[in-house]
C-alpha cells in the first residue's frame, strides 16, 4: 500500500519556489533531515503536527511556546509555501517542517518522544474504496506508541462521523492510549488551545459538526 494517495506538488508551480523552499534552514527533506538530530539538542520538549495545511495552528503555536520544538508533516507542497512565508517573517528558530508523509518521517524519528501530537482533519476518503488510505488505522497507532511517553497529548479533530467511529475504535481497542476528553463543536482555544484553521472555518460555516478528541497513554 501506497503511504500518501494524490497530487504532492501545484500545477504550474514555478522552480524558484522550490529552490528557494530547498534551500531554507526549517524545511526537511531526505537529503537533509539528519540535520534536525543536531537541532533538536537545543530544545527539552517536542510537538508534531501530522498534516499541517496552511500551518495556521503549528505556527501560533511555535510563537506562543518558544521553548518547545514544533516539527510539521505535510505532503502536499502547497501549504509549505504558506508556512515558509511565515516563518520567514517571523524569524521563528523552533519551528521545522517536511513534506514527507508520516511513514517517510518516522523511520528518521528514531529515540524522539513528543509532549503534544495533534492531527487536525486528516484526509476522511469517504468512498468505501478508498477507506484503507485513511491515515489513522492499527499500524499508525501502533507507530504512535513508539514515539509517545505517559504525558504525551494526542489531539485528533475530525467533521466526518464515519472517520470519527473508525479513529474511536482505533484507540479503543489498542493497549497504549484511551480516550481522555470528547469535545463536539467547542470553542477549541479554550481546552485544546488550537488556532483556527482554514478547514475548521470552513466545516463550521458549512454547519458540520466538529469533533475534537484527546487521547492520553494508559497507564501501566
């Protein structure tokens, strides 16, 4: 099985742009990656975003905890182009991000434990066809547990219900996480402290429900 499914880069997307993404000290690739070991010396505790989109929340996130190391995952390319502009403006030194997919990115995570991983909208391939390109599923939770400790935060929002019962039994039923807090609709600042991002606007303007789920390791 494929581990990402669609387009990764813009059409009529111009070279200078990747160039210029290639060349930035916060944007990981294969050929560079190894360099975010050395980085990571720096900081006490680690985050991750698995599909950061425009990268509205990791960025407000990286500002508001300076301390901390935020580390984004995203496939398609055109959300890194928004985050690069970002972060180039705000001359953010704690925040890095990848265009490798979530499977690419793990094998390269070897002995990093993160404190927060949050997954917002993950991609709910609602024809029936298509479920087993859905990104959180037995093995993905397994590999979660790999990179978590007891006070690791996982935070999974979704405004698709199928998804939802899938992620839900998911966890259920793996001996690692349990669910800690299920929130539908909420002002998600309040208890996730999560910025709002282009999908969430849009699934709330489209009057759907939003569901936001904490899961927490089980204690042993």
């Amino acid at each position: 099985m494929l581990n990402f499914y669609g387009r990764r880069h813009p059409r009529n997307i111009k070279n200078n742009k990747l160039k210029n993404l290639d060349d930035s000290n916060f944007f990981l690739d294969k050929k560079n990656i190894k360099k975010f070991n050395s980085t990571i010396k720096k900081f006490k505790n680690f985050n991750l975003e698995i599909g950061f989109g425009r990268g509205e929340n990791i960025f407000a996130q990286s500002l508001k905890n300076t301390n901390d190391l935020f580390l984004g995952c995203d496939p398609y390319l055109s959300g890194s182009f928004y985050l690069s502009k970002n972060i180039k403006a705000s001359g953010l030194k704690n925040l890095f991000f990848t265009t490798l997919d979530f499977l690419e990115l793990f094998k390269f995570l070897k002995g990093i434990t993160f404190k927060r991983i949050i997954i917002m909208f993950p991609d709910p391939w609602p024809k029936i066809r298509h479920k087993k390109r859905r990104l959180i599923n037995s093995n993905f939770v397994n590999l979660l547990d790999l990179i978590t400790f007891e006070k690791t935060k996982i935070v999974v929002v979704t405004d698709h219900e199928d998804y939802l019962n899938q992620i839900l039994y998911e966890f259920y039923k793996s001996k690692f996480f349990e669910l800690s807090t299920e929130i539908v609709n909420y002002e998600v600042g309040v208890s996730f402290d999560i910025a709002f991002t282009k999908y969430y606007k849009k699934a709330k303007k489209s009057n759907k429900k939003v569901y936001f789920l904490l899961f927490e390791k089980k204690k042993s």
